[in-house]
C-alpha cells in the first residue's frame, strides 16, 4: 500500500517477494535488501518460483485467499522454467516456453481487471481475435475480488503492430519519388486487416456482455470538461479551444442516442501482433490512470476507431520528426519534404482501417461522423498534455492533427 503526502488516494501494487541465502546471477540486479538474514528479491526473475506458479494454476489450487484458476479446457506449457520478457511500463510478463505467457499485474484494485473480463468473454465465443486465455491468478484486496495475474497463448514469432507500421512509414521516406501504394512496405493491407480484427472483437463483447445507449450530451459534456481542465495544463491548446468545442456542441445536438457496449479502451497500434494466422489485440485494461469503474463501463465503439486512426497519425508524423527534427518548426521556409508523404501514409492507412472494419462490422465508422471527430479530438487533447508533461518535443504531434480535425478537412477518415 503506498500513500502521498498530498493525501492522495492509497494505491496498491503487487510484488512477490523471494528470499535466499544469496541471491546469485541474475537474481543480483533484482534484489531488494535483507530480511531475517535472508536475501530477499523480486521473484519473478526466480525460476523455481515461476515454475511453480504456473504448476499451482495447472492444479487449480486454492492457498489462502489466492485462487489459481486454470481455464476449463486450456492447455498449458509443460513443466518447465519461465523467463521475464523486456521491460513493460505498468505490468510484468513471464513466458514459459513457446506456449504460455503469463502477466503478473503490478498496480491492484478491488474488483476483477478488465483484461482477464474481457478475455472470458471473448473465449466464450471462440474468438481468434485474442490470444487464447488460459488461466488466472486471484485475490481479493480491500474485501473485494482481485486480479493478480491472468495466463494467455503465448504468441512466438509475432511482430508488433507499431513496430511494423513505422518500418512502412520509413520505406516510403526512402523512396520520396513514390506515392504510398507504390512502396513495397505498404501498409494498407495489413491496416484493413486490423479493421476486420478491431470490429470482430466489438462484435463478440457486444454478444455476450450486452449493449445499451447513452444521451450524446453525455458524451460532449465530459469531453467538455477534460478540455478545460487540459488548457490549464497544456496552455498551447488555448487557441484551438472554440474549434474543439464546436465538435463536441455538434455532438451533443445530436437526436439519436449513442449505442456502447464493451470496449477495448485504450486501442493502438502498440497493442497488436501480428502473427501468421492474423492480427492479435492485446492488454484490455483500459487507460491504466482511470479508475477501475470507469474502464469498466459501457462505451462507444468509435473510442476504439478514434484511437487506432490517432495510432495512425502518430506513426507517420513520429517517423517524420525523427527524420526531420524541425518538420513542424513555425519559422522553415518551406514545409518539410516528407510532410506531404507523412499525410499521404496517414490518410491512406486510416482510410484502410475504416474499409477493413466496415467490412466486417456492416457498418462504416466514417458515417458517424462528429462522433467520431469528437472522440479523435478528445484523444487529441489528452496526448497534448501528455507530451507537454513527459515529451515536450512530440507536442506537435497531437496539435497537427488537432488543427486538421477542427478545420473540418474531408479528405481524412474522420470526414462526416
């Protein structure tokens, strides 16, 4: 339980402590100090510790108030030692062979975490959109249930999504004298696919954990209220202020009711793999710093479309300011070479999503047209003040596109 001076609400994290006599090897550059004699560490990185984790969830044994929960009909890797996967920001992974990987999540709260929900749900009807679950790990905190870990497939030789859609970006900068379908690292293809895949897994939380409908106003209200509380944080966004509230005031004269169900909540292109069968969605969380009852509630689809196409335009113009540091500088005399080429990328492969997820969807994202805007202007917002607090340099980023967006341009996908 860690408090803050400024009586900040306690959080809760989750460390398993191991202790040995010595703590040799690999186990040096994780240990914490001494206890009772002892050297105690975190034990994640102890493979006999890892081994019997998951032979306690094979066995779906009960100690204490920990429950390990083996998924009926899941097969496990076989008995053997895990190994840590690189650094992550908010959780840590451990991979037993080539078919298990199991998350241990390090900042609890009370109630079951949307990740292991979600993935019920969806194995309840066969998707093939996620990674197989497998299993979980739970507790209780605070006299509630809890999440502490959750087992999936493990996906081997799969790329990441974000990995791949800035190699395509940087092949069509080394080609400047060719338009983006004609490089060989197009990414359209791959982009329509992940389409098919997002409104494949809208579809499945939909059935089987139901929908309703929300009042627009809703919706345009707290957009409302986040924008201004963002402007006191990131005073850049000040000028935009009026052009962004006219999209949600659009939206919040809408007559139609917005249909929500479940979603992903926190969608970009670094949450996909690709493997040989097809694209992969991974981490259903939600946005880590929201409280848990608002990642858990029902939610328009089109957060979900609004973050890829924001994963889109991220791709692009991060591959640009890193090729040309002052592609955005207000003083060039002539705009960068690449910027066109930037666009280009961007509008072709959210243009790709869209047509991907309308066709299995039935129903286009573009034709909701200043939800849809709206909720990319939201997503905007919220990255200016991110990049204003943490990466000052990539604050052009999210402003470019805000400007595009508000400027009612209707040549990108979030045209209506």
């Amino acid at each position: 339980a860690v408090s803050f001076a400024d009586g900040g609400p306690v959080q809760h994290y989750q460390l398993l402590l191991g202790r040995r006599r010595e703590a040799r090897g690999e186990l040096e550059h994780v240990t914490i100090g001494h206890v009772d004699g002892l050297c105690a560490y975190d034990a994640l990185w102890d493979h006999t510790a890892t081994a019997w984790l998951l032979e306690e969830v094979r066995a779906g044994r009960t100690i204490g108030d920990v429950r390990f929960v083996p998924e009926p009909g899941a097969v496990l890797a076989p008995p053997g030692l895990g190994r840590v996967m690189g650094a992550e920001q908010s959780n840590t992974s451990v991979v037993f062979g080539e078919k298990t990987i199991m998350k241990l999540f390090r900042r609890l709260n009370p109630g079951v975490n949307p990740d292991l929900e979600l993935h019920r749900a969806l194995r309840s009807v066969g998707s093939n959109d996620v990674a197989a679950l497998q299993g979980a790990i739970e507790g209780t905190l605070g006299g509630e249930p809890t999440t502490l870990a959750m087992l999936q497939d493990f996906a081997g030789n799969s790329a990441d999504g974000w990995a791949m859609a800035l190699a395509s970006v940087r092949d069509l900068f080394a080609e400047a004298d060719l338009r983006a379908d004609e490089v060989g690292g197009d990414f359209a293809g791959e982009a329509s696919r992940i389409g098919e895949t997002v409104a494949g897994v809208h579809a499945g939380l939909a059935r089987v954990l139901g929908t309703a409908e929300r009042d627009p106003a809703e919706f345009a209200a707290a957009w409302s209220a986040r924008l201004d509380a963002a402007v006191r944080d990131a005073p850049v966004l000040r000028p935009h202020v009026d052009a962004v509230r006219a999209v949600y005031d659009a939206v919040a004269g809408l007559t139609e009711p917005v249909p929500i169900h479940r979603v992903h909540g926190d969608l970009h292109l670094g949450q996909l793999l690709r493997t040989t069968q097809g694209w992969l969605i991974l981490d259903f969380e939600g946005e880590p710093s929201a409280p848990l009852a608002e990642r858990r509630r029902l939610d328009s689809p089109m957060r979900d479309v609004a973050g890829m196409l924001r994963s889109f335009d991220y791709a692009a113009f991060f591959q640009l300011l890193s090729t040309d540091p002052r592609a955005f500088a207000d003083d060039r005399t002539a705009p960068s070479p690449l910027l066109w080429h930037a666009k280009e990328w961007t509008a072709r492969n959210r243009d790709a999503f869209c047509d991907g997820y309308a066709l299995r969807a039935g129903a286009d994202p573009r034709r909701h047209g200043p939800l849809l805007r709206a909720f990319e202007l939201d997503k905007g917002v919220y990255e200016v003040v991110y990049e204003t607090r943490s990466r000052p340099s990539w604050v052009p980023i999210p402003l470019s596109s805000i400007k595009r967006l508000t400027a009612g341009a209707t040549s990108d996908s979030a045209a209506g």
